[in-house]
C-alpha cells in the first residue's frame, strides 16, 4: 500500500469514528442537543462562505471515497513489470507477457484454446504475481494431473522470462472439450497397455459326422477279372 493510499484509509477511519461519535451524541443527549447542533448547521450555511466551504469538503470525500473503491476494484493497477537485470532497470509489458504465457499453453498437445490475465499486486513484484490462465484440454483421463503439470510449465516459462523472487500463483481454469478424433491405427490400439487388440481365440471345431451306413450281414462276392462272364 502507497503513502496516498494509506493517509487515505486513516482519513476514512478517523471521519467513520467521527460521525459514529457525533450519532451517540445525539441520541444520549436527546432533543435540546439535537436541536443546538441543528442551529449551529443553520448558521454555518446562512452565509457562502460557509456553504462553499460544507461543499467543498464533500466534494474532497466523494472524491477520497471513489478513488479507493477503484483501487479496490482493479482499475489503476500496473500494467507493466518492472525488475532490476545485469544491465540495469528493465520493464516488461504485462500484455505481452500474457500473450507469451498463452503461447505455452497451446504449445501442449492437449491443449485447444488458451487465454492468460496477470494481476500486478500493489507492492510490486515484491508480492505474489498472480496468473489466471483459462485453458480447453481435450477429453482425456486424469484431468487434474495434466491441469498440474500444465501450471508448472507455465510458472517455469514466467520465471524464465522474469525472475522474481516469489514464484506466481498459477491459477488454472480448465474446459473440457471433447476428444481428439482417432485414426484407424489409433483406433486398432487396446487404450490401456496401447497394443495391436487381438481377437480372442475360436474354439477347436468337433469333426463333422460320418454318413450312416447300414450294417452288411450277408454274402459278399468279388468279382474277379480271371472269371468269365456267362454267356446270355
């Protein structure tokens, strides 16, 4: 926090207990209390010097007022990184440097679509850099294993470029999207060991039946090519 910023948050408190204490005062005095402070207010705003004046100092409140509630909601932040190197100060852009943190994250296979916001706290570099990074991974098994060594790679390139003292915060917002489509040689593949499926063995087939043939009981003759046929 800047020395504008905290002289600011003090002025805040000390008007916050001042009119919490003039509020007391006014219900434990009651009416004729009430009724003082009331004409002393009439006097102070019968003349323009005191109307300017009353006008003049809710306009430096308002003022005080807005300006922290921006602060606290983002705006005004930095939007450069600065940082002492070998050769001197050195200042890096923050757009440019969540347009590289988005490029390694689409450098992953799995990855689709990526988009990368860097929030600079107040202290500088001093602090935790916090990076959010909305990632699409493909449809896969163990989805939080990939989402971790995804944010490792991310905080290894930002400490790369920039190195700071505290490692940043990776923050990683993942979309499944659906899976990748699998060619006829991926598809041919077991997904657990990721070998050629082999079908399971036939069973051995029983050997087709003999034709019946009907049991021979009587007298069998050969014929004999020695033997002449009868004459007819």
């Amino acid at each position: 926090m800047s020395q504008s910023e905290r002289a600011l948050g003090i002025v805040g408190a000390v008007l916050t207990g001042l009119l919490a204490l003039l509020l007391l005062v006014l219900a434990i005095g009651g009416e004729d209390l009430a009724s003082g402070f009331g004409q002393s207010m009439a006097e102070a705003v019968s003349g323009n010097g005191g109307r300017i004046a009353l006008a003049v100092a809710g306009l430096v409140l308002i003022g005080a007022l807005l300006f922290l509630v921006l602060k606290a909601v983002g705006f005004g932040t930095s939007k450069t990184i600065e940082f002492d190197g070998d050769a001197g100060q050195m200042v890096v852009e923050v757009k440019a440097l969540e347009e590289c943190l988005r490029r390694t994250a689409l450098e992953d296979p799995d990855v689709t679509d990526a988009a990368a916001a860097i929030t600079i706290p107040r202290g500088g570099i001093a602090r935790t850099i916090v990076c959010d990074v909305d990632v699409g991974l493909h449809e896969r098994a163990d989805i939080p294993g990939k989402g971790a060594d995804l944010a490792s790679q991310i905080q290894r390139r930002f400490l790369q470029i920039i190195p700071v003292e505290k490692d940043p915060m990776v923050n990683l917002h993942i979309t499944i999207r659906a899976p990748k489509h699998e060619s006829p040689a991926t598809a041919a593949l077991t997904p657990a060991a990721g070998l050629p499926a082999v079908s399971a063995p036939e069973p051995p087939k029983e050997p087709e039946p003999l034709p019946d043939v009907p049991e021979f009981t009587g007298e069998r003759r050969y014929s004999s090519g020695d033997e002449e046929e009868p004459s007819s």
